[in-house]
C-alpha cells in the first residue's frame, strides 16, 4: 500500500490510519458483534458515535453555537439544489460567484428554483494567468436571499482565499477545501461539502447551516433535504449513510490527532510550495494561475508538450503515482494533495517528474 500515491481528485485517498481502524473493526464494531452498517441508526451505541463526530467537526471548525451541522446525502451536487430550496423562496433573487466548473453547475441548479441568479462575477485571463475578478468589479444585487461562491475550484485549481466582503449571507461550496486549513465558520450562512475529497466515501455531504437562516416561511423544498427538519431529527429524518458517517468520524478523530486545522493548513501549504515552487523553476511543465489564486488541494499542471502526457500518465501509474489525469474537460495533469496525502507523496512526486523530464531532455 504505502508504495502507491493516490492523487486522485475525488474520490480521494483517506488516512491509512483511518483505513486500518475501518477494516480492524469491519466485522465486529464496538462490541456489537456486527459490521457497523449492520445495525440501527437508532441504536444507543451508533447515536453516541453520531453525535460524537458531530462534535469533533465542530472542534476541528471551532463551529459557533448559532449554527446546526448537518450530515446529509447526495453529495456536493445535492447541495447545488438544496441551497436554493432551504435559503430563498422561489421569487428571490441570488447572487453566484461564477470562478469555474463546480460554480457553473450550481448556478444551473440554483437557476431550476429560483426566479434570478445573478452571477455577480467571473474568472478572467491576468497578466499573471488565470484569476478572479476583484471584489470591486461585482456586480451584486441589493436584495440577494444569499451570496454562492466556490472558495476552491477543483477542476480548474484557482482559490479565492479571502471570504469575500458582501452584505448576503454567504453560501460556500467547501466541497474540496474543507478542514484544509483554520477557517472563521461565523462568517458564512452556509457552509456545505460533498465528502469524497476531504471527509469520507462519496454520496455523503455535510452542512453548516446558521440556524437564523432555517425556515423560510415560503420555501419549497423536499424533505430529505429540508435543513430544518434534518436538523430537527438530528440528520435522521431518513436513514442516513451510516458507515460513511462513520468514516468521516474516524477522519475527524484523526485530524485531531495530526494537531488540528492550523497544523493541517501547515502542510498542506507546504506540499502546495514544493510543487508550484518545482512547475514554475521549470520549462517542462508549467501552471497558468496567477499564483495569488492559486490551489493549495488541487495542482493542475501541463506539459510545455502536451503530446508527452499520455506517456508522462502512463509511466506515472507504473511508478505508483495514481490518479493525476485532469478533468476530463481541461486535460492535462492535475495532483490533488488533500490532507491524507503525506509530504512524502509529494516529495516523490516532484522526484519522479523530475526524472520524467530528465529522460524526455
Ligand atoms: C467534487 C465537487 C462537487 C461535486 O460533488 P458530488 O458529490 O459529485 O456531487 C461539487 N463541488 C465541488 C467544489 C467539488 O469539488
């Protein structure tokens, strides 16, 4: 295992250490005598496990006590349409950073239920390579029911790292940069995530709700993905996805063991230093974002020749580099270094393409 890297954007590789606990305790979890995803949600014991990772994301986020969290399903794509839904009633006007392809596909969503989404403003071409519009250049409405932007897009790798200064409450798709790094969580209405980068198994999201923003008298929304009602029935109103709440638990547990957000936000901007650092000293490869939008979870990166890149992927997966394809709709290379991708897994990364670009020279 510990000779394959997974850069994988998503599903993501997990902790080790968080998969060896899941398979040590697969048949016999907690002295149940059954797999975890045997038994009752409702079942002491699994409520206790439930309530206990709950807590943790709220240690880890230092979460303020106005607001509820949420264990939800259907993924990050699921919250594209439960937004809307839960926050503005079907005449409002929302406001949507457009910065790329996660953003494109919410605003589309948003855009079912809602009578306007504005996009307020756009990912542009800089003098320093691809960027995001600067504040004073958004076009805002003055009566948005809320304000969407995607903080890391990770298609395209280009971050917004300052929360941005709007009078709506903000809603943000964290759904790759979450639990990166030290975050003001008292700034956002909403915070949510699609868990398959930094969390857990797919199919399973978390929300970060503000609990003045529940219950819209007018809203339109289906149950299961009705805040309100999840956040009544402690994200049980249906069955929730037991085993993946359970993995994001151990990864919580986890991450409180590495040190917490602030030493997470530490490596994480370290390993993005040592590749940017390594792409731009280099001819062969380059990365067209103005480094101050730069990702520090997902690298995309190209061949100065991009006829070398299924040759580059190709002796990439022999040498136990898996995942680094870009998205299907940009090409190239991308590395994603959440936070169970160890220093290590970058340091050789950069060892091999170095060698990568050495033998094509
Ligand atoms: C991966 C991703 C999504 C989509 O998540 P699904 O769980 O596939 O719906 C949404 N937003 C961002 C920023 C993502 O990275």
């Amino acid at each position: 295992m510990s000779d394959v890297f997974n850069f994988s954007a998503g599903p993501a590789t997990l902790p080790v250490d968080v998969l060896r606990q899941a398979q040590d305790e697969l048949l016999n979890w907690n002295n149940q005598g059954v797999s975890v995803m045997e038994m009752s949600h409702r079942d002491p014991a699994y409520v206790r496990m439930a309530r206990e990772a709950e807590q943790d994301l709220r240690d880890l986020l230092d979460v303020p006590d106005d607001y509820e969290v949420l264990f939800l399903q259907g993924g990050g794509r699921g919250q594209f349409s439960a937004v809307p839904q839960n926050i503005a009633a079907p005449d409002s006007t929302v406001d949507y950073l457009d910065t790329g392809i996660w953003s494109g596909f919410a605003i589309r969503e948003a855009e079912k239920f809602v009578a306007k989404v504005n996009v307020a403003g756009h990912v542009k071409e800089g003098v320093k390579g691809k960027e995001i519009q600067s504040p004073d250049d958004w076009q805002l409405s003055d009566n948005a029911a809320y304000f969407h932007y995607c903080p890391n897009e990770t298609v395209d790798g280009i971050a917004l790292h300052d929360i941005p200064n709007v009078n709506a409450p903000i809603v943000a798709d964290m759904s790759s940069n979450i639990l990166s790094e030290p975050l003001d969580v008292s700034k956002f209405g909403v915070i949510y995530a699609g868990a398959q980068k930094n969390i857990g198994p797919s199919g399973f999201a978390i929300a970060i709700v503000k609990r003045d923003l529940l219950g819209s008298p007018q809203k339109q929304v289906s149950s299961i993905m009705d805040y309100q009602l999840q956040a009544k029935d402690g994200s049980m109103y249906n069955t929730p996805n037991t085993f993946a709440w359970y993995l994001a638990g151990l990864v919580f547990k986890w991450l409180k063991v590495q040190g917490g957000l602030s030493e997470m936000g530490r490596i994480n901007h370290e390993k993005a230093q040592l590749l940017y650092d390594f792409i731009d000293k280099s001819d062969f490869y380059r990365n067209t974002v103005n480094p101050q939008y730069r990702s520090i979870m997902n690298v995309p990166f190209q061949l100065a020749d991009d006829k070398l890149d299924a040759e580059f992927l190709a002796q990439a997966e022999a040498a136990g580099f898996k995942g680094l394809k870009g998205h299907r709709f940009v090409g190239g290379m991308r590395a994603s270094i959440y936070n169970a991708m160890p220093v290590a897994g970058v340091k050789a990364l950069l060892s091999f393409m170095a060698d990568f670009e050495r033998s094509q020279s």
